[in-house]
C-alpha cells in the first residue's frame, strides 16, 4: 500500500498541504478549504493541477 504524495493536514488557523516525498510543507498556509483543490488531493492527486490550484488561490489572497 502506498502513501499519497500530497495530503492537506490542519494546522493552527488553516491548514496546509504536506508532501510526504518532500517531506516539507507545500504551497501556503489556507483559512479556508477550497473544495476543488481537496477533490485533487484526494482523487487524482496530479501535481500540475494542484500547483495550479494553490496559485489561483494565492492570487486571490492578494
């Protein structure tokens, strides 16, 4: 049984993406928990697709 490369796991204020390969933190620190962006994480786990969600949702945070 393999491990997922990329989980989201609660932290103080949010949560964060965590990359079991990396083993290091991923992307920025989330308030909010974008639906799509959990699915990816959860179903396919595509890293292009994921690395275009987090900077869609970091270019609204701005």
């Amino acid at each position: 049984m393999s491990r997922r490369r990329y989980v989201a796991r609660g932290v103080p204020g949010g949560y964060r993406v965590w990359d079991n390969r990396g083993h290091r933190w991923w992307g920025d620190l989330y308030e909010l928990c974008p639906d799509d962006l959990l699915s990816e994480l959860n179903g396919e786990a595509n890293s292009e697709r994921i690395t275009v969600l987090l900077k869609r949702y970091r270019a609204q945070r701005r």
